[in-house]
C-alpha cells in the first residue's frame, strides 16, 4: 500500500511538471512569401470602411498589412503546437506548446524567431453572466454633468454631436452586465454592439470575466435620460477582451496588438485602451524607465501602428504618480497617442496620475480629463465613483469621437493635434498635465480659425448692438492689446486680454461707445492690426 501511494504520487507529480512546461509564445515569420492575397485587392482582407479611411487620409496599404501565410502558419502545427491568433503586424502567430518543441519550431525554414508570452495554457471559456439588471436611477440632473462640462462635451452633445457614424473600440478586460443593463440598452435595441471578441478565452463572449471594461464604456455608451449621459452615447462600437485578470504576462500585449489589427480590418476610428503594462509576473518580462522611448514596448509598437492607419488612439496614462515608477506606462510613451492624465473637479492634478517626460524626453501625458471621482455605471446598472486614468481617458475618446463628427473631412493627426493645441495650457505644456485640459468649444474655435485667411478680423461690422467679435487666427502667449480711436484719432477705450482657444473670439463690449466710426488696433507682440469698423 505504501509502495503503490508513492508510485501513485510520483506519476502525479510527473504529469504535473509535464502539465508545467506547456507554455505560450508568439512565433515570427521570415517573410509573407506566398500569400494568397494582395495589396491591389485590400477588399479581400479589410472592411470597406476600413480602406474607406485609409483614402481619406492617404494612407497606402502595404505589404505589413497582408495577412500571415497560411501555409507557415500550418508548418508550425506539425511540430505539435497549438495554433490560436495571428499577427499581421507582427507577421507571426500566437501559439501553445510544451517547452520541448520550441526549438523544432525555431528550427522551421519559415521562421525567423520566438518569444516566450505566457507560462501555462491558454484560458479558454469563461464564465458569461445573463441576470437582467433593471435598476431604477433617478436623479435631478446628470450626475456626470461636471465631468462632461470640464472638457465641453455638455456644448458638443448642444450642437448635435453624440458620436454618430464613428465606431469606437474598447479594448478592457471585461464587460460584465453591459448586455443586461439598463443604461445600456440602446446599445443593443439600435444595433450598435458591432463586434465582440475576448481574446483572453478565446471566444465572443465579453459581458463576463470583470467589471473594467463595463465602467469604462460607460463613460462613454451608457444613457440614461436626464440621469446619466454618455460622452458619445450614439457612436458604434467593438467591444474587445485583451486584459486577463488573473495575472499579468505579455501575451497581453500581444492580444492588444491582434485586437488592434481586427479594429483596423473592422473601420474602427478611434480606440480607447484603459490599459498600461510595466511590470509582469515574470520579472524577465518587466520594463525599465529607458524602454519608455515610444520604440521598445510591443504595445506601444502596436499604438503606432494603428496611429499609422488612421485610427485615433486613446489611452490612460497610468496610475503610478504616486509610487517609485511614478511614470508613464507603455503604451502611453507612444508618439502620437492621446496619452491622458487624471484631475479632479477643480482641475488640480490627481496624486496618482502618471507623469512624464518619455525616455528621449518626449513630453507626456498629452491632456487631462476628470479622473478622480468620476461618475460611472456599474456592471449592474447602478451608479458609481470611480477614480483612475481608465476614467479619464474615455472621456477623452467621447471628445475625440464629436470632433471626427463635426469635422469628418480632417485626418486623425489633424484630430491629434486640434485637441491638444487648443488645451488650456498649449501655450506652457509641462509633464504633469501636458496640454492641459481640452474643450470642443475651444478645439471648435481653433479649427475654424486655421481655415481663417486673416490674422485678426473682427464683426459683424457695421457693429448694430453693443459688442463686436474679434477672432485671431493663432493664440500668441502675450495677451492681447486692444485700443479704440475715434475718428479724429482720440484715444477712446484700451484694454488688455489673455487670449486663450476657449475664448478666441472674444466678445468685446462696445456699450460704452457712441455711434460712429472708430479704428481698433490691435496687438499681440508677434502680430498686429488696425482694423475699421463702424457703430450705428
């Protein structure tokens, strides 16, 4: 009896360390050699909506855009691994296999190289919750009213502009109780659920596995009339799982990156990722403070690469303001990601918010939003407070999302640059807050002022109430100096204004003056005007 238990535990210890060495990699591809497609015939392999952006911005398909060949993909099942994902960007495929054939799988002609990704095999199911919440939430105004008011989403939804026609991509790690709650049920009556995937476990399901993802979009999609207002509650969306909770590995980056690319086949416009990665379960996996030069973390690669086809790409800037790593997490360190740090109601700068520069001394985060204390849905359809970067950020991709709206003829770079070059502080960025806070209102006011010919004009002239506009076409650091003169050259009125995108033009109160005509001159230490105007 005593012989058989020791056997009996030695084979089990033998097929638990047999169990342990099944690990996960990504293998790389030398080439695309072969593939069946072609980039003269993109249809083949990307939505119309998909190409439709990259020719309204003028960006060309290339080879880096093919998907994997098949083929390569099939030799690497013969050594016995499993095949999941593949990485068009990457040009290799996502793969689970005992520790053992790795080499076999290097050994292939067809492959230049491996990574380890993961320990373990892969996660596959999940549990998937159906329970309907209906839970009855009044309130007097919208409780999100400040967040949306910081950043002019309050002026934008004025105007018309809820998000329709733009797809938005989260990518989270689970969005448990959006298919059964209440304040999200437009989302599903209206059609506008467009994909899912969960590329944790493999499957569709997505309304399972955590509540992040749920919170997240909430500040976005959730809608509850005179209760709760989404920041572009009427725009499409995919809904992706590419964060596993249970631990943290690089295979996550890499699920990233494959979402990235299913949102770029799919027409997505904008992404938001409420995500960052610094440090793993494996140490060996961790980044350093030097690898955050926009080049080094595959998500941040990945973030470029969606940038590159004309997506906007927005994301949380961190939550390590407060501790010794204190900055920015990949991929916030990429160029050209709205990068967004946390303030509070009163804009002062959260204590856990992620600071800059990158590692080649880029600045960062890019903007701010309201990050502590932000209003929420939960995964049950009750309201909630939150604080963190992922709340700020989504507010940020709602602002994104009106802005393509309204302005459907610009790029995303152009998008990119309108939002942080009209931020409250354009004229002073610093690595706490970056831009600072942006706002539709002044982001309105700076796009329509760089299709503007003149350096200053102002109107209605003649002038027939009692204020006049006056409209720069940049925003100097200087404020600016206004002066009036009647017609016999008198000095009437002088004044000093501190120009900034929220108030350009400025409302400028002529009560005062008598009927007639005048000269205004106007000066702002890099530019100047004299202009005529007349008062009836």
């Amino acid at each position: 009896m005593v012989r058989f238990s020791a056997i009996f535990f030695l084979f089990i210890l033998a097929s638990f360390k047999t169990e342990a060495q099944i690990n996960q990699y990504f293998v790389f591809f030398k080439d695309k050699t072969g593939t069946p497609f072609s980039i003269s015939e993109p249809s083949a392999f990307l939505s119309d909506k998909s190409i439709g952006r990259r020719q309204k911005q003028n960006i060309v398909i290339t080879e880096e855009d093919l998907p994997v060949n098949s083929a390569y993909v099939n030799q690497v099942k013969t050594t016995g691994a499993i095949t999941y994902f593949t990485s068009r960007w990457w040009n290799g495929v996502l793969v689970e296999g005992e520790a053992s054939i790795i080499d076999d799988i290097n050994s292939l002609a067809c492959v230049s190289g491996s990574v380890l990704v993961a320990p373990g095999k892969k996660n596959v199911g999940g549990r998937v919750y159906s329970k309907k919440h209906k839970k009855n939430i009044t309130a007097d105004e919208p409780v999100n009213k400040i967040q949306l008011q910081q950043i002019g989403l309050d002026e934008m939804h004025a105007l018309g502009y809820l998000g329709e026609g733009i797809q938005i991509a989260i990518f989270d790690s689970g969005f448990h109780g959006v298919n059964v709650s209440s304040p999200f049920s437009l989302l599903f009556s209206e059609n506008r659920v467009k994909q899912t995937f969960n590329f944790v476990n493999n499957t569709h399901a997505v309304y399972q596995s955590d509540d992040h993802g749920t919170e997240v979009l909430s500040v976005i999609a959730a809608n509850t009339p005179g209760v709760y207002t989404g920041g572009a509650y009427k725009a499409d969306f995919v809904l992706y799982i590419t964060e596993d909770v249970s631990s943290e590995y690089r295979i996550e980056e890499y699920n990233w990156t494959i979402a990235a690319e299913r949102a770029d086949s799919a027409g997505v416009d904008v992404i938001n990722s409420s995500l960052g990665y610094n440090q793993f379960d494996d140490q060996s996996m961790d980044y350093s403070k030097s690898d955050l030069d926009g080049e080094k973390a595959v998500i941040t690669r990945a973030a470029r690469k969606a940038i590159e086809r004309g997506m906007i790409v927005v994301c949380s800037a961190g939550n390590e303001g407060g501790n010794s790593w204190k900055l920015v997490t990949p991929p916030a360190d990429a160029d050209g990601i709205l990068a967004v740090g946390s303030v509070t109601s009163t804009r002062t700068l959260s204590s856990f918010s992620s600071l800059g520069p990158t590692a080649d001394n880029r600045l960062k985060p890019d903007v701010v939003a309201m990050g502590s204390g932000t209003s929420i849905i939960k995964f049950n359809g009750a309201l909630g407070n939150v604080s963190g970067t992922s709340l700020a950020s989504p507010l940020i991709a709602s602002l994104a999302a009106g802005v393509w709206q309204a302005f459907p003829s610009m790029t995303a770079a152009e998008v990119y640059d309108a939002i942080i070059k009209s931020a409250d502080q354009a004229n002073r960025p610093d690595n706490l807050m970056g831009y600072g806070l942006p706002h539709f209102r002044a982001i309105k006011n700076y796009v329509e002022s760089e299709q503007s010919e003149e350096i200053v004009s102002i109107y209605p002239n003649p002038v027939t109430g009692d204020s006049i506009q006056i409209k720069f076409k940049s925003v100097p650091n200087t404020p600016a100096d206004i002066t009036i003169f009647d017609a016999q050259g008198r000095l009437v009125e002088a004044y000093s204004h501190q120009l900034n995108w929220l108030n350009n033009p400025i409302e400028y109160d002529l009560s005062k003056l008598q009927p007639g005509l005048y000269l205004m001159r106007i000066n702002t230490g890099d530019q100047a005007a004299t202009l005529k105007f007349a008062k009836l």
